[in-house]
C-alpha cells in the first residue's frame, strides 16, 4: 500500500499539490480525518454523521465545574486530562476547553464527567444557520394588517391571499404606543447593517458599554461581533438585517418598511457567521454581552437539534439576574416536538417564549414545527411572505457543470449529466449518487478534481457558495473539500490558503438543500475559482456524491437601501420580540413575565394552533398591550 501512496504523490505532483499525500503516506487514518478537517473552522455545518443530528465542535468541550471549585482546581483538573482552558463564560461557570491531540469529545466528555469537581461536560454545539405608518412597502406587510392582499414578492404560495383581519392587529396597539426607546433589543443573529436607510437611526450606542465579562470596552456603536471578535457586527448573510427590520425599522418614515418597534433601541450581537452559523461559546457570549449591556429583550432566531446545558445556563441566569426575556423559533424542520427536539424552544425556563409560523390565513405554515405534548412551542406569529429590511444589493452566478474542469489523477473521475436534474457528481452514474444506496459508487484511493471560473459582482463585501448535494461517502475518510480562489492556476486553488469547508458521511440518499460556505477570498473580485477535490482512502466505499445546483451569491452592503421576502420561524419570532419590546417600553417596570402573561392573555385564539402550540393563540399586539396596567409613577418635563 504504501508503494501506491508514493506513487499517487508522485502523479498527484504534477499539479504540485501532492501535500495531502505525504501526510497519509506515513500515517493512513488519522491523517485522512485531518484533511477532511476545514482550515480554520470555516465550515461549521461539517458533522454530518451517520444516523445522527449531532452537530459540534470537534477540538473542544465546554465543562461546568461545582460552584466551589476555584480557578487553581480547574486548571488541575483540566491539565490533568492534557486539555486547555481557552475561555470561562463568567458568571456560568463553565469552561471552555481544548482537547489533547488525538483526543475525541465522546473520550473526553467520558473522562471528564469522572472528576470529582465537575457538575456535568458536553460538546460546544453548532447552531446554525424564525395606527397605520405612510412607509413605502407598509400595504406588504399582511402580519401587522392584513387586508387580504396579495403579497406581489411572495415567496410561500400556499395561502397567498390571505384572509383579512388574520392579523397581529398592531394599528390598534400603535394607537397606544410607537415609542421603544425605553427597551433595548438585542438580535443575537449573524449581525445587523447598521447603515441601512430603515435601519440607522436606531441602531443602540452605548458610551460606556462592557464586554461579555464585564470588562469596560468603553463607547460602543450597534453592538459586537463574537462570530469574527471584533467590534463591527456589520451581517453579510442577511438573516440578522431581516430579523432586526421586522423588530424596529423605523416607521412613519415615507420608505421601505415598518417594524413593530418604530424607534427602537436595536443591539447587533453577530454570533452567527457569514454562512448562517454559530456554537455554543459565542452565543453565550452574545447573550452575556447583550444581558450586561441593558438588553430587556433578546432575539434568538436560531436553534440546534441537541440539548445543550450551557446554553440553558446562561439563558436561565439572564432571566435571574437580569430580567432578561429570550424570545426564539420553534423550527423549520415541520416536526411534533413530542417526539422530536430543537433548542433552545423546548427549554422550560420561565423566561423563554418560543414561535411558530403562520400562514397569511393564520394556518401554521407548512415549514414550522409545533408540539402535540402542548409543552415547547407557545404561540404563533406570522411568518410567511414577510418584507423586511436586507444586509445589502444580492447577485447570483453560476456556470453549467458541463463547462466546470474536470481532472482525475487516480480512481473514479468527476462527471456531469441530465438525470434529471442536471448534476455534477462523482459515482459510477448520478443516479447512484442521488440514491444513496450503493458500497461501490466510486474506487478506492480515488483523488479527483472539479472547478470552474465563476464571473461575480466585483467589489462585493461577501461572496457566499450555496449548493444543493447528495453525500455518501465513509464518514472521516473519504469525502470532499471545497476551495475558492481568485486564481486560475489548480496548484493555488487546491492549496489550504483557499480550503473553505470539507464534507464527509452518509445522508442515505437524502439531500443536504441551501448548504452555504464563505468564500471570503473572492470578496472584492470580479471572478471566483470554486474548486470540488473528492478523496478516498483505500477500504469501505459508498455511492459518491452528486451536486445538483450550485451558485455564488454577492453582498453589496454598501447598497442600504434593499429589502426582501422570506419565510421562516426565523421571521414570526421577532414579530414577537417585537411586540415584547413594545410592552416594556410603555411602562420600564414590567419585567419579563409581565411582559410574557400580557402576550398570552392578549393573544388570538386560533383553531389551527389549539392542539400543537401551548396556549393556542397568535401574538395580538392590540391585545397584549390592552391587557398591561397602565404606567405609574412617571414624571414629566412640563416646558
């Protein structure tokens, strides 16, 4: 085998790239794990694995140790195990720790949760990526009045037009209150463009703000990134910008849109990257972050499939100490939360509200989850055809796979055919690919590559790589990894400087839909190498994998005047948050669970919500706001 492997290298040269192979050739294993590794973390939706949801950091653990355990007993506990405190989420009480070499987190959770001074270990979860104004788009947004219109920008058909009146009644609410400056909301999201024309004038500042620890950072402007650490939580994936227009874009204002909020007080917390994603660690330091920097109310359109107790903590300890109300998505994965899980909704801290979606005729949309046991899922909010502020101008390129280089060194070659539909695949035909059923889709020690000459928007802040694949390979050895280069030349494309992601495991056929990577070498370029490098070591094959679309999106984030359409739990959840918003802003005294009762005793009774959401009721603002004492004990400037 070994002779193989030198020659490989040696044929692989002539692209001058057989780096890969020196490695495996002294050590086979472990170092294929290693290349299907990502270069610096980029792809954190890379844990697919087999007949599993789990998705987590792979070099660290997050370990809560006893509250008598001082500094000096969790250094010796962790050097013990030849680990590495990287950080300690403050007030928690947890650590976040880096694994020995070699070490997996299953060994570790195993062998830490043996010490006496720990409470409990678990991995550091992925979580990726839910009066009338004059503003230009207002008659669009049927969730705060729906008049059975239709939505021209629709993008979920079902339903649309909806039926009048199925509505959060906010015109009534807004004759009671505008005004949210009293509240600061936090989008705990993938950041906010704070330049946007609805946008900017009310966007938080702070001229004494602390960061996640408690540490004087001094003025600060919008809010922190804990997704790149630094103090520019400008979003290049959009998410964040939507969410924080449907909460407070500024209304009466003649353009664009209105939030429910029209002058609030918006905190950007960019804990989700570019490509939509986050973990456990910077969400808690989002969360402590926004929480020490006066957030009443906090935005989580987020969630993870797996139960994560340090997350919980830090929620739970936001609500006691700070009066903090979390309101998060119930899903978009159309389950019964009986029997399946999404986090942090089904947490039952008593300072959680978690949102399902409606539909323009108030049925749950067809995407949301809801929860049969009546125990996760609250209430409902509208959350389809929702128009709401963006990140910035989008484009989209893409080139026929018939056009892409294909090159195979050895094994099973790159191929491009009309199944339908037409994919890009590497297996003995597409359709093994797409159906996930073969052990002999592709040879052993195959090492094949495929890329293409993308022409993008040159100038962009973002360049983003969405693609929709079938993967079926042998989890940890075979797989692929995925560049992008602004150079032409194979041996600079394929070269770790421009790996941003790997894939590897089995989806038995299922097909992995709008997986997104960052392809921040092409930013500012006017053409993108986007490179496919398909590896396998020499047991155990599969059926291969087939791509079955693929584009490079664009962010111009200089363009702040964009709006779009989109769907999702994700978009009913800050129509919630900010309705809570509101509430705490026409009296600052109500604490969460007066804001929370006010919400439910208010809401709509809706027949499609009363068997699978808690309350059965959709968020009615004219109803919540109705159902507050009102303010006492405010003074008044008389000029």
């Amino acid at each position: 085998m070994k002779n193989k492997f030198i020659l490989f290298a040696l044929i692989f040269s002539i692209f001058s790239i057989g780096y890969l192979f020196a490695e495996k050739e002294t050590n086979v294993i472990p170092n294929w794990t290693k290349l299907l590794d990502p270069v610096g973390n980029t792809d954190n939706k890379k844990y697919y694995k087999r007949d599993s949801k789990i998705k987590f950091k792979s070099s660290e653990i997050l370990v809560k140790f006893k509250d008598n355990a001082g500094d000096s007993v969790k250094s010796y506990a962790v050097n013990s195990f030849n680990g590495k405190v990287l950080n300690d989420l403050d007030e928690t009480g947890i650590s976040q720790v880096e694994l020995r070499e070699g070490q997996t987190v299953e060994e570790a959770v195993a062998e830490y949760s043996t010490h006496p001074d720990v409470e409990y270990v678990q991995p550091n979860y992925i979580y990726h990526a839910s009066t009338s104004p004059n503003d230009l788009a207002y008659g669009q947004l049927w969730g705060m009045n729906n008049t059975g219109q239709i939505i021209a920008t629709a993008t979920y058909g079902t339903n649309n037009p909806g039926t009048s009146a199925d509505d959060m009644r906010m015109e009534s609410a807004w004759d009671v209150n505008t005004d949210c400056s009293n509240t600061v909301v936090a989008v705990v999201d993938s950041g906010v463009n704070y330049n946007h024309q609805d946008l900017s004038a009310n966007m938080w500042s702070s001229g004494a703000c602390v960061s996640d620890k408690g540490v004087a950072l001094g003025a600060c402007s919008n809010g922190w990134d804990y997704a790149d650490n630094d103090s520019n939580p400008m979003d290049l994936n959009g998410h964040g910008t939507h969410v924080a227009g449907t909460i407070g874009a500024t209304g009466n204002n003649t353009i664009g849109v209105a939030g429910v909020c029209w002058t609030a007080k918006i905190m950007a917390v960019r804990v989700l990257d570019q490509s939509g994603s986050g973990d456990t660690v910077t969400i808690i330091k989002g969360i402590n972050f926004a929480v020490r920097n006066g957030a009443k109310i906090l935005n989580l359109s987020l969630g993870g499939p797996d139960y994560d107790s340090a997350m919980r903590s830090a929620i739970a300890n936001a609500g006691s100490k700070y009066d903090a109300l979390f309101v998060v998505a119930a899903g978009n994965d159309s389950n019964d939360l009986r029997s399946d899980n999404t986090y942090p909704c089904e947490y039952d801290e008593a300072n959680i509200l978690c949102v399902a979606a409606l539909d323009q005729k108030f049925q749950l949309a067809s995407f949301s989850n809801f929860d049969s046991s009546k125990k996760g899922v609250d209430i409902g909010a509208p959350g389809t055809n929702i128009r709401s502020t963006w990140a910035g101008a989008e484009a989209t390129s893409s080139l026929a796979f018939a056009s892409w280089t294909k090159t195979t060194v050895q094994g099973t070659a790159w191929n491009w055919a009309n199944c339908p539909p037409t994919v890009l695949y590497l297996s003995t035909s597409c359709a093994t690919a797409i159906s996930g059923t073969s052990t002999s889709g592709y040879a052993s020690n195959t090492y094949a590559v495929a890329y293409a000459p993308i022409s993008i928007t040159s100038g962009a802040e973002a360049v983003t790589a969405r693609m929709n694949l079938y993967l079926d390979t042998e989890s940890g050895y075979d797989g692929i990894n995925m560049y992008a280069s602004t150079s032409s030349t194979p041996s600079v494309i394929f070269s770790s400087i421009n790996k941003v992601g790997s894939l590897s495991g089995e989806t038995n056929g299922g097909l992995i839909a709008n997986f997104e990577l960052a392809a921040k070498n092409c930013a500012g370029s006017s053409t993108c190498y986007f490179g496919y490098e398909f590896v396998s070591d020499s047991s155990i094959n599969r059926a291969g994998v087939a791509i079955t679309a693929f584009n490079l999106i664009t962010l111009d984030i200089n363009d702040t005047t964009q709006y779009n359409t989109i769907n999702g739990t994700s978009m009913a959840t800050p129509h919630v948050a900010g309705l809570a918003s509101l509430l705490r802003s026409f009296n600052p005294k109500f604490t969460y669970s007066d804001t929370i009762n006010a919400i439910v005793a208010g809401g709509t009774t809706t027949s499609s919500l009363q068997s699978i959401t808690k309350y059965g009721k959709a968020a009615n603002g004219n109803g919540a706001i109705r159902n507050l004492e009102a303010p006492t004990d405010l003074s008044v400037d008389v000029p």
